[in-house]
C-alpha cells in the first residue's frame, strides 16, 4: 500500500463512506486526505481545575471522574447527566441525543478528559455533549495540544463522518507512512527560504506542537502549492514562446501608417505607444503571441486593439474581436467602422439576431478574404464561421467566457492566431500572477489627456429630491443622465417591479414634452433595446432609465452624470464599470450612489471606497479582499483559485517569492534535468496528471 491508493484501505472507510468523502470534499485517494487541511485549529493548552472556571469562559479542557450517571424527565423526552469531579470540585456532563449508548460507554471512576462549551446556568456548571476520551487512550495518541478542525459538509456530519474520526484517520495515515513521505522541493530551495521538511510540515499542520511549529508548516505547504502552480504557468509561456509558431507580421506598412498619420482621432497616450511596442514586438517575433492588455473604463484600449489589427491586415491577414455581449460588440462595430470608413477596410458585425441573409453574406467574404475585420458574440464561435486566414483575435472582457468557448477560437486556423485578451477589469497583481501567469501582461495606466476625474458622492435615499434638482441642472446646461437599477438574476421579477416604479416616479418628476426619458432593459427585444439606446445617443432623449445592461457598452460624451439606485446591491467591479460610462466627454461629470441607511459592514467599506478613489487597480485590491479570488473571476475562472492552503490575497510575499523561485529554477534547468530538481520534477509530474486546475488556466 502506497499514497496513491484509494482510502478504502484506510480501516474504517467502506466504500459507501469513500464515495461520500468523494462527492462532498474531493478527496480520494490517501495523499488527498493527507493534503486535506485543517481551517482552524482549536488551542487545548490548558487544562483547568473545576474550581477555577468562570461563567464567562466558553470552551475548556479539565481532567476528572465520572462518579454516578443519571437520566433526568424533562418536558420533552429526558436527559443523561453525569456527575463529573476533580480534586476541586463537581459539575454536570449532560448529553440530550445518543443516551443508551453514550451510558453504556461511559466507564464509573475512570479518569478522562473532557472538552466543551461550557454552560452556566443557576451557579451550576455544565458541558453539553463533551469530547471525550480515557486518559490512558489520551496518552497514546500524536498528541497535539492545538487541535485540527476540519472543513465539513451537513450530508457528512448526519453520516457520522465527525471531525474526530477524520483526524483519526489522518493520525494513522502518519503513523503508517511518515518515513516514506517523499520531499518535492530541491535542497536548494528548502534551505534558501530554511523550510521545513516536507514530511515535518504535514505532521505539524495537522497536529501542531505549538503555535510556532504550525506558523513554519504551513509557510512550506503554501511556498509549494504556489511554487508548482507558478512552475506550470511559466512552463507553459516558455512552450508558447519556444515551441508554438505564430505568425511573422514582418511589415508595418501602408494601412498601419495611413490610419496612424491621417485618421487617428487624438494622440496617443505614452501607456498606448508603450503597449504597442510590446505587442508589436510579439508579432513580429515568429513566436505565438499571448498577451493580456489591462486597462482602465475609457483608458483607450479599443485603439491599441484596432492598430494591432491593421498590423494583421498589413501582412495579408484577417482580424477579429470577440465580445461578451450583443451591445459591446455593436458598439465596437460602429467604433471601427467609423474609423476605418475612408480606407479601404471591410468590417462587419456578426451577432445572434443577424438574419440568415447576412450571415451568408458574412460567411462568404470571410473564406474568400474579403472581409478584414470581423467584430462579433459567442457567434463567431459556430462551425459556420470559417477564416481565410485569421491572423490575430482579440477576446473582450475574456473572463466572461468559458474555456472552452475561447479555445473553439484558436482552433479556426491550423496556426493558431495570435491572442489578444482586452479587460476594463483591472486585476489585481497578485491574481494576475496566479490567473494569468502564463500570459505576458500589458497595462494602459494612464488616460487620455482632457479627462476630468468622475466626482463621485454617496447619498441616502431621503435625499431624492435633492438629487433630482441636481439632474434638472445638469440637463439644463445640456447634459444627459444615466439612473441604473440592479440586476441580479434570482430576482428578476423584483428587479424588474424596481425599475419600472423608478421609471413612473422620474417620469413623473421629468414630465413629457420637457423631458424625454429611455428605458432599457434584459427583457425588451434587442432591437427595441437598440432602438432606445440610439435615441439616447443621438441625444433625442435626456435620461436613460436602465439595468445593468449599459455597464458596458455604451458611449456618449454628452451623458456626465450616473445615478445608481440601490448601490449597496451592486459588487464594487460593477459600480466601477458604471461610473466609466460619464466622464467619456470634456465636462465634469458625477457619479451619484443612492443607497438605503440600512448598510452592512462591507456595502459601506465599498461605497466609501468608490467616494475615495477611481483608480481602478485600487479598486481591484479593496474588492479582491472583500470577495475572495474566487468570485472575482466569475464562474468560469474560478476553479483555477481552489487552493488547498494558500490565499493569493492574504500570501502575497509567499507568492512574490514562489514565483521568483520557479523563474531562476526554469531559467538554470528549463526540462527540471538535473539531479538537484528530481524530487521537483517527480512531483511536478504526478500533480499534472492529478490536477484538474492548470489545464483551465488562461
């Protein structure tokens, strides 16, 4: 018997309790339940005399007797008491559930000890449901006084799988196999960081001596579950750069140049330029390009994107933009379009609600190569949609697709395209490192010159009609006002309730014909959607009454105020990405958060957060500690965090350092060769072939 083998061979796990511990923690073999971590850990140090307890104390540990036991009517059923001594003094165990067995077990004048919560009631004092076990048994055990708590389920807790008998296990895992416990980390890298022992460390993360021996366990188990992540990530760039071939775009030639020097609308920032640099670079290396552009709502990442393109259609490729949704690629198509009109550029726009006629269209001039750009949803993901050569994809705010449906992208050439991944979403740098290790990343970290900084102020619901006088000024001067209700998914019929009585209490406040109000909604058909929205951005209408749908998408200068009705509903990433549809023009604009009194702890952290800064990687830190890596990633991403024991927010150092570790290792042994890496190498192997996690990231 070995780690590998399934815990069925574990005494005590049948193979209807191994299906259990399967489906409800993931584990299943023996190395997984070594590898099982406790989340907490409660301190028995101290054994106290009975003498010496306080009412206000809540769980304890105390040696003593059992010196009678009694059952005791109550109004409903009846209890098991047992009356418990020390040298000191007496009280009460009390068990209210499992009382023939519990009496049959407990042995008279025996010494044990016991823990629990204790209870104070009448200047009596009592444990309800103690821990507990014969001093003799005690003895016995890989005694640890901090004691593991494990994580656990409602389904695994009714089938008796107790924390207790977890830890039981894991004791005997320990007892049986520690000497053949076999280290995954170089002599050079345990002694440089002086970590310990790989064996050491699982003993004491599990049943810690002390404080301290738990501190330095789990730094060792965290530096390596970060170090083989980032050693897979960098591993993979390395085979991205050296193994896959893209395509060379040798020249930067007569469309680049002419769209640069006669039809760009505004210098270009020096984050653009410097961006452009690097991705220019990639393309022309002969290397695949893998290059993630972070930039901030309204930092320009739409023209870097273009340029990169024209790059592709000045060597005789196509290009393409893919984006979450229906609204952000319509807006991208009238962007380029706009653009490129005078130059003799084909782009067009391919989207669930484009009529079979067009498709074909579409299809045809995308297999003979006439069209050059192609802008469009999950829909340019269909068999259908065929290249003549597709030489670069750009992937729009990339965390909203799965994996699958961006690898369907790559696999539309024989050579995959080079990639370009655009997000308003600034990641944090330490998620970045962990999620998009293997990517290079790229950061427009200024905007364009004549921006004004969005002021942005919290106000309370009573504050209404202030607000409202507020709006009428700002109209007055000619502006327009953007007011969004939240959107959440489990209730959209209430949401929708919210936004229509919003509607009918601004209608009523900005009457018609004054006034002209847009409504826009998930439920409304798409062309009515586009219909209302172009009403607003040709400036027919003042105030644009919406749901979260226009958090990306739109873009008019003239609109300099956003109000958020029920701010506390929204994550702080989403009112970020509000506020970034004002202040697109010259004019000062507001962001206004309406909110209720009733606030908690963390809706208040992120509205002051949102009043204090607009620096969206700011932003991203405050929320990465709030959510978790997890949640900020959506759906999709999210597994690539599900880390054992360490917390890309709370282990930055351990990070930073992993990673530096991983980069000198790879750079002196790029195959893990040489005799020192073997135990790196051996598990590095065995984890790639066990872990669902890498082949998700990126």
């Amino acid at each position: 018997m070995n780690l590998e083998y399934p815990i069925t061979y574990i005494k005590g796990i049948s193979v209807q309790r191994a299906t259990l511990m399967y489906t409800e923690l993931g584990i299943k073999t023996c190395n997984d339940l070594l590898h099982f971590f406790p989340f907490r850990y409660i301190d028995k140090t101290a054994f106290y005399a009975i003498n010496q307890l306080q009412p206000n104390s809540s769980e304890v540990q105390i040696v003593g007797k059992i010196t009678r036991v009694k059952s005791v009517a109550q109004k409903r059923g009846s209890r098991l008491v047992a009356t418990f001594q020390d040298a000191t003094g007496t009280m009460e165990l009390v068990w209210f559930k499992g009382q023939k067995w519990i009496k049959d077990s407990l042995k008279i004048n025996e010494p044990y000890v016991v823990y629990g919560k204790l209870n104070h009631y009448n200047g009596n004092f009592s444990i309800p449901h103690p821990e507990m076990e014969l001093v003799k048994e005690y003895k016995k055990k890989l005694q640890s006084k901090m004691q593991p708590v494990y994580p656990s389920t409602e389904k695994l807790a009714n089938s008796g799988v107790s924390n207790k008998l977890i830890r039981t296990y894991i004791q005997s895992l320990l007892q049986q196999f520690y000497d053949g416990i076999e280290e995954s980390l170089s002599v050079q890298v345990i002694n440089e960081f002086q970590l310990l022992k790989k064996r050491e460390a699982l003993l004491n993360v599990h049943f810690p001596k002390n404080q301290e021996s738990l501190a330095k366990a789990q730094y060792r188990l965290k530096f390596e579950e970060l170090f083989f992540i980032q050693l897979q990530l960098l591993r993979k760039k390395l085979i991205n750069k050296t193994k896959i071939k893209g395509f060379t775009f040798k020249n930067v030639a007569d469309y680049f140049n002419d769209f640069y020097n006669n039809y760009l609308p505004f210098s270009l920032t020096n984050a653009q330029k410097r961006v452009l640099k690097e991705i220019r670079k990639d393309v022309a290396s002969g290397a695949h390009m893998n290059r993630l552009l972070q930039g901030d709502v309204g930092s320009g990442k739409t023209i870097v994107g273009l340029l990169t393109m024209l790059m592709a259609i000045d060597n005789g490729f196509q290009a393409t933009i893919m984006a979450p949704t229906e609204i952000l690629a319509t807006q991208h198509f009238h962007a380029i379009d706009e653009l490129v009109k005078d130059m003799n550029i084909k782009v067009d726009l391919l989207t669930g609600s484009v009529r079979t006629k067009k498709r074909r269209e579409i299809h045809e001039n995308l297999e003979n190569g006439t069209l050059h750009i192609l802008i469009g949803t999950h829909a340019l993901l269909e068999d259908k949609v065929k290249f003549n050569n597709l030489g670069i994809a750009i992937i729009d705010e990339q965390h909203r697709f799965g994996v699958a449906q961006r690898s369907k992208l790559w696999m539309k050439n024989t050579i995959p395209p080079h990639i370009l991944v655009m997000t308003a979403t600034p990641i944090p740098r330490t998620l970045a490192m962990s999620v998009y290790g293997d990517l290079d990343i790229s950061v427009i970290d200024e905007l364009p010159p004549g921006r004004k900084e969005v002021k942005t102020v919290h106000r309370f619901d009573s504050n209404r009609l202030s607000v409202f006088k507020f709006m009428k000024d700002e109209i007055t001067k000619g502006r327009q006002v953007y007011i969004v209700y939240p959107l959440i998914q489990e209730s959209e019929a209430m949401d929708y309730k919210d936004l229509m009585d919003g509607y009918e209490s601004v209608s009523r406040e900005f009457p018609s014909p004054k006034y002209q109000i847009s409504i826009v909604h998930g439920k409304m058909k798409p062309a009515d959607k586009e219909y209302e929205m172009q009403r607003f951005v040709k400036g027919e209408t003042q105030i644009m009454v919406a749901t979260t749908v226009i958090e990306v998408g739109v873009n008019v200068p003239n609109a300099s105020v956003m109000i958020i009705e029920s701010s506390e509903r929204f994550g702080l990433s989403q009112l970020h990405q509000l506020r970034g549809r004002v202040g697109r023009g010259a004019d000062q604009s507001y962001c206004i958060l309406l909110s209720s009194f009733k606030l908690s702890e963390e809706a208040k952290t992120r509205l002051k957060t949102m009043v204090q800064t607009t620096d969206g990687f700011k932003i991203a830190e405050v929320d990465l500690k709030l959510r978790g890596p997890g949640n900020i990633m959506g759906t999709q991403q999210s597994g690539v965090l599900n880390l054992k024991i360490a917390d890309v927010v709370k282990d930055t150092t351990i990070l930073v350092a992993a990673r530096n570790t991983a980069i000198n290792v790879l750079q002196e042994d790029e195959n893990l060769s040489k005799k020192e890496n073997l135990p790196i190498k051996t598990a590095f192997v065995k984890m790639s072939k066990s872990s669902k996690i890498w082949s998700n990231i990126s």
